[in-house]
C-alpha cells in the first residue's frame, strides 16, 4: 500500500526543544532519526513518510497557534494500547502536556481510543489507537 503523505514540514522557535520534545515521541512510535542540519532535522516513519522540523531564517517571529487558519494538530498512529498508556505516563518528561485527560481515553468519543498532547509551542498532536 502506498502511503497518503509524503512528509510535513513544521517550522519551530526553538530546534533544540522541538528536537528533544518530537524526537522522543516520533521514536516511541517507532519513527527513525533521519537527517539533522544547523537549520533542521527530521524521523522517518517506516513505511516513508518523514517529518522536518525546521527554524527557518524566513519564518516570522510569531508565535505558534493552532486556533488560527492552518495546521490544528497532527494525528498519528499506534497499534500498541500499552504503549498509548506508556506514553501518557511519561510526556510530561519530555515536554509535552497531556490535553483533556479527564476524559481519557475517549475524548474523541466513546469508540475513539486516543491520547491527545500539547508541547511547549502549542503544537498538538493526538495518538489514535489503531483498530
């Protein structure tokens, strides 16, 4: 099967915590270490898709929101229940905070099975539980 994205590309504030902050949760879910350069570095999914985080010279200095028009939050996946829980125990470490957690894990709805986290600038993602 072919995959449906072929790469995003996130502009941070700051590389250094944006590193730290994606690059442990990428590689919880079995995303790899691809490339890194004074400006970027990226992970790679196994089945291709990579994501670039980027402190670009051209970006304005306003701050990430993802209430605006643009990019609300990424949705990734996981086929591992156990690992969803590993996770939620251990984001606050490594920056990120856990979003609607009086209702995990359905906070989606009650047949959606998900952890929905939030990091230092805003950005969201949310862990689906693949059925």
């Amino acid at each position: 099967m072919s995959r449906a994205v072929h790469h995003l590309d996130l502009w941070v504030s700051n590389l250094a915590v944006a590193e730290a902050e994606w690059g442990w949760l990428l590689g919880e879910l079995g995303w790899e270490a691809d490339l890194a350069t004074e400006s970027g570095c990226s992970w790679v999914h196994p089945d291709g898709t990579y994501l670039f985080l980027e402190h670009s010279p051209d970006q304005s200095d306003v701050r990430h929101d993802r209430m605006r028009p643009g990019l609300n939050h990424l949705a990734l996946l996981t086929s591992d229940r156990a690992l969803l829980g590993r996770i939620r125990a251990e984001s606050s470490a490594h920056g990120w905070h856990e979003m609607y957690a009086d209702r995990y894990p359905h906070a989606g709805g009650d047949e959606h099975v998900a952890l929905y986290l939030e990091n230092s600038e805003d950005f969201e993602v949310e862990v689906v539980l693949e059925p």
